[in-house]
C-alpha cells in the first residue's frame, strides 16, 4: 500500500519510486467529478485514478524545467535543421551514449568522422558548416544514420533518430532509411489559401461513442448516452 498525505487540498504520494523519485501531488479522485456524472465509470475507478495521477505527474514533471507549449515543439531544436547559412544545426537525446556520430552518403559513410558534443541531461549536439561554395554540405533525399558508442557495452550501432523528418523502406528490404529533408524552394509544397482565423472554441468534427455490439443492453446504454448529451448539449455542439 502507498504511502499517502493529504496536503493542502492534495494527496501526496511519498512512496519511493523505481528511479529514486518521489511521486508528485494529485488531487484526491473525490475531486473528480465525471464519477458523479457518469456511474458507469464507478467500477473503473481505480485504473481511471492511477491513469490521472500518471497524467498530472508528467505533466508537473514537464512543467518543472518548461512550459507545455516549448515541450510540445521541441521537434523545433531536436533532429538536424538548415540554417539561413546553409549550415546543419542538430540535438539528439541519447543519455546512455558515450560518443554520438553522423554519417552517410555525404561522407561516404565514414564512421567517426562527424562527431558529436555531449551536452547536459543526455543529450548531444552537432553542427555541420556548409560547403565552400555556401552550399548544404548534406544533399537533399541521400541517406544518413547515428552511429552511437553505447556505454554499457562498449559497441558501436547505427539508429535512425527518432526526430527524422522523412524515412522510406525501399523494396524488398525489412528496414527504413532515413533520408535527409532539405528540397529547394521549389519543390516545397507553398499554401494556395489563406490560413483561417483560430476559433473562439474547438469544433469537433466526430465523437464515436464505444463501437458497435450485438448486445442489447450495450446498444440501449449507449443509445441513452447520446441522447441524454445531444439533446441538451453538454458535451458536444454538434451546430456551432
């Protein structure tokens, strides 16, 4: 059983966890309303709670170092990007690295030749000048891997990174290959019209209520749902 405080309106959990950590502070479940709302829920209770303690812990954890806003772009730092230069710019997260190396057509496939900087809490940094001529030194669509010296092992792997921006398997082959996104100015895709203006309030395109079942009482539960909401409006406008 876990250890529990309630603090200020919040349940602490103090239990230790695996990595060392303690558990952050979530509201006690009879705070959550949807029980009251929907009874059906009631025999999910505990998994439903567990779920929602999960949620608010990454999240506070999130929200400890940055906003939710930066975190959810981070795919604008990590991965390779071309500078107004011509020059590739790149971060990788990879904490049980000891050495992190770039490789591909453009080098031959050299292994070790392009290296990168280890930076703070795991992760790794690059950056590639351009050519002589103010040319990309990584030409677009040719292909390139991580090489990574794992430091438990001592082995040398070739990864594709996860933050890669256009992968293909060629035929025949089991794997991917990752392949260098950086087309000319005219062979990106430009906008034919303009942007529309953000909504003052989410629209929702389509709501699925559970599936379908050949069950009686399921169907008649859920038909009870749909129009227990629809009719007065408390979770979808289906016309606004």
């Amino acid at each position: 059983m876990r250890n529990t405080k309630l603090i200020s309106g919040f349940a602490r959990d103090e239990s230790p966890r695996a990595d060392g950590r303690q558990f952050l502070p979530y509201p006690p479940s009879v705070e959550l309303a949807l029980y009251k709302n929907d009874e059906y829920l009631k025999p999910f209770k505990s998994d439903i709670d567990r779920r929602y303690r999960n949620f608010l812990s990454k999240k506070s954890e999130i929200e400890s170092s940055e906003t939710l806003e930066s975190y959810t772009r981070s795919y604008e730092q990590f991965g390779l990007h071309v500078t107004s230069e011509n020059e590739i710019v790149g971060l990788e997260w990879i904490p049980g690295a000891e050495a992190v190396w770039l490789r591909g057509d453009f080098n031959d496939w050299a292994r070790t030749e392009y290296a990168f900087s280890s930076e703070s809490f795991g992760k790794w940094s690059i950056r590639i000048p351009a050519k002589e001529d103010g040319s990309c030194r990584i030409r677009h669509n040719s292909k390139i891997k991580l090489t990574i010296l794992v430091r438990s092992t001592g082995k040398l792997i070739d990864r594709i990174s996860p933050w890669a921006k256009y992968v293909y398997q060629e035929p025949n082959s089991v794997v991917y290959d990752w392949h260098f996104y950086n087309p000319s100015s005219e062979e990106k895709y430009a906008a034919k019209f303009d942007r529309p203006e953000k909504p003052k309030a989410p629209r929702i395109y389509e709501a699925h209520v559970g599936i379908s079942s050949d069950k009686e009482r399921i169907e008649k539960k859920k038909r009870k749902f749909f129009e227990k909401y629809y009719k007065k409006r408390q979770m979808f406008d289906f016309f606004s």
